[in-house]
C-alpha cells in the first residue's frame, strides 16, 4: 500500500487549479462562472470538485470529530462543523474559515472568507486574493479546535 502526505492547502490549489482549468471549458459550454452569473450548474460543478479531491481525503482525519462544513455555504456559526482554517499574512490571528472560490468578472479566482469571533459565529463573508492564503484542517470537536496541518492518505 503506498502513502501519500499532503496539506489542506496543497488539496486546496489541487481543487483551485481544476476550477481554473474547466473555465473557459464552462464558459464554452454557457454554464457561467462569474459570481454575479453563477447559478446551480457552477456550484454543483464545483461542489462535487470539492467533495472529490478535498473532503474525501480530509475524512478519515475527521474521525471523531465534527464533520466539515460544506463548500460554498454561508453558516451563521461553525460550533458544530470542522473546518478549512485560512490564514493571510496581513491577518494577524483572526480566526477564518475557507467558504469557497469565486471568479470575478475578469475570470480571476477569488477566495470567499468568513471571519469568525472566538465562538466561532461568522462576523462576516468577504472576498480575498487567494495567492498567499494558506490552509489548516480545523478539527472542531465540542468546540475545541485541534490544528491539523499534514495529512496521511493510504492509496
């Protein structure tokens, strides 16, 4: 059996670099993309992505724990989800959560945000350049947050 070690974040740009590369693919094909087109299509496209390359690996470090939040989904709160913590260099140590990407009317890929209080109810959604974002898998359980950083596949 052969092992795998990875980061949420390298899972992160796997599934960032298949949205960026079935763009112009989707576009061709007039499912649109763009945050203020996207409807259905794109969130289910990008939703099974997700489900694919990033929740499916992550499971098994779950075990015990809350699950992960869903992609894509505006929560009020992440007291009873685990998941992707962000973190931006110019962030200091505000707690994130990872929500989703979103294109832009440029086609730029953008990370939406949700700010969290130290309860971690959202205290707000925003909108990110994605390029110096780096991830954790947040382990919630009962709300302690565990950190986990590298993950063991077995493939």
């Amino acid at each position: 059996m052969n092992h795998w070690r990875t980061s949420v974040s390298e899972l992160i740009e796997i599934f960032k670099g298949a949205l960026l590369a079935l763009a112009p693919w989707l576009d061709r094909a007039k499912i649109p993309i763009t945050t203020e087109n996207a409807y259905d299509d794109y969130d289910e496209i990008s939703s099974v992505l997700f489900r694919q390359i990033v929740q499916a690996t992550v499971e098994d470090a779950l075990d015990g724990y809350e699950n992960l939040a869903d992609y894509g989904i505006h929560l009020e709160n992440y007291k009873s989800h685990s998941f992707l913590q962000a973190s931006f260099p110019s962030s200091g140590q505000e707690p994130m959560s990872f929500v989703g990407f979103e294109f832009d009317k440029q086609h730029n890929i953008l990370a939406k945000i949700a700010l969290l209080n130290e309860d971690l109810s959202v205290k707000k959604y925003e909108k990110r350049e994605c390029e110096a974002m780096s991830l954790v898998l947040a382990r919630n359980q009962k709300g302690e947050i565990r950190e986990i950083h590298e993950i063991k596949i077995e493939i």
